[in-house]
C-alpha cells in the first residue's frame, strides 16, 4: 500500500510540474504587487501626516485663544423668519395652486442673514377646519444634507428656499391656512420657531 501512495505522489509531481509556470515568473509577480502596494500605503500615510500636522496647527491656534473670548465675537443665530413672499403657488397656471413655498430666513446675533446648518421641520394647517383632529394638513422634514442645497437670494435678502407639492391637500381658497416651522441650529443645539398665515399668489 505504501508503493501505491508514493507512485501517486510522484505522478502528481510530474503533473504538477509540467502545468506549471516558471516559478521565477511568479515570484516577481508577487514582486511587483507588493512594491505597488507598499507605494500606495506610502503615500496614505503621508497624506495622512500632513492632515495630522494641519489639525495640530488648528488646536495651538485654538489653544491660544481664550474660549470666553471666542464665544464672544461668534455670531449665533438668534432666530428665523418666514419671507412675507411665502404662500401658495400655480406653477402650471393651470387654476389650481399645487406649490407651497416658503422663504426661511435665518438671522444672526448681528442681524445678518446667514447659512446656517441645520434641520427643518414644516406643517401645513387649516386653522379654519370644521374637524379639529383634520386641522394638520401635511407634515415635512428637510434634512441638514438637503437644506444646505436650498440656499439662495437676491441682492436684498438671502434665505433658505423650501418647495413642497401641495395638489390635492389644499384647494388654494381656503381661509385659514398657516404654515409652523421648526429649526434645529446644528451648531448650537438650539430649536427655533415660526409661524405664518399663507398668502394667497
């Protein structure tokens, strides 16, 4: 039995031996990948260092500046507004109102109009519904990766410029419409509110 196993064994290695390639061949192959891997891995960990030696330049800075002086000369914001342009809109000028935009503004400690990041939050009530429990028409949430796309203005003012599809919630001649808004200022942690009747466009 064991002459069996070693005359198997040997006609594998003949076998083996004639279906292989050079092994020099694959030898360098091996060479060559983990050459072009170390190589990346060199310049990661270089890229890597020079974002490490940039943030430790931004803690001295910070480090050197008193934080009740840097809280002081911040500006945060103090509160948001809805644009008087806010209100229901016929796009298609087919006759019926399908578009509900609303102009937020967000306002600073100075009084500017700023970008400011966050989340919003938007409800759409009748106030005039004869079913109180029907009263809250639509409800909607903008997050901060979409809000931040929203930004605009002109050369007067600057907002955030929210469009919600409104067709067949509302039938654009109802008397009672307002819309609440809710702002979480991501910086601050601090939650802002407003509140508007509709105008009719």
């Amino acid at each position: 039995m064991t002459r069996v196993c070693w005359a198997l064994l040997a006609v594998g290695m003949i076998l083996g031996g004639c279906s292989s390639s050079d092994p020099n061949d694959s030898l360098w192959g091996q060479v060559k990948s983990l050459n072009s891997e170390k190589d990346t891995l060199t310049a990661r960990a270089e890229s890597l260092e020079k974002e490490n030696q940039q943030l430790r330049r931004q803690v001295q800075t910070l480090q050197a500046v008193d934080a009740q002086q840097r809280a002081a000369i911040l500006d945060t914001l103090t509160r948001i507004e809805i644009g008087s342009r806010s209100g229901l809109y016929d796009k298609d000028n087919n006759g019926s109102k399908e578009i509900l935009a609303i102009y937020l503004e967000t306002i600073d400690s100075s009084q500017d109009k700023v970008k400011a990041p966050g989340r919003v939050e938007v409800e759409l009530w009748n106030l005039d519904a004869a079913n109180p429990q029907g009263a809250l028409l639509k409800q909607w949430v903008i997050e901060p990766e979409q809000l931040k796309t929203l930004w605009a203005g002109t050369m007067m003012s600057s907002f955030y410029r929210l469009s919600f599809p409104v067709d067949g919630i509302v039938k654009g001649h109802e008397k009672g419409l307002t819309v609440k808004v809710r702002f979480t200022d991501y910086i601050a942690g601090r939650v802002f509110s407003a509140q508007q009747p509709i105008v009719q466009q």
